[in-house]
C-alpha cells in the first residue's frame, strides 16, 4: 500500500506546496472517494426507497 503511494509522494514533493499539505490532499480525497463509494453502494441497494 505504502509503496504504491510513494510515487504520489514523490510528485508532490516537486510541487510549491508544503509536502505534509500534499499528504493530507491525499487522505482527504482517499476519504471522499470511499465515502462516495459507501454511500453509493447503499444507494444501489435501494437508499431510493428510504
């Protein structure tokens, strides 16, 4: 897992921003697209029902 993040890591590190903002980016969008992919699941299951 680690490993595959080290790229990401490695490009954020050229850019002007701080690399701990970069970092927190990350496992800010990591957190979005799990809890999209959450509540999209439920929606399919028939959250348009509730």
């Amino acid at each position: 897992m680690l490993l595959e993040l080290l790229p990401v890591f490695g490009l954020l590190s050229f850019t002007p921003v701080l690399p701990i903002t970069g970092v927190v980016l990350v496992i800010l969008l990591l957190m979005t697209l799990v809890a999209v992919h959450s509540s999209w699941r439920s929606i399919v299951r028939g959250g348009w029902e509730q």
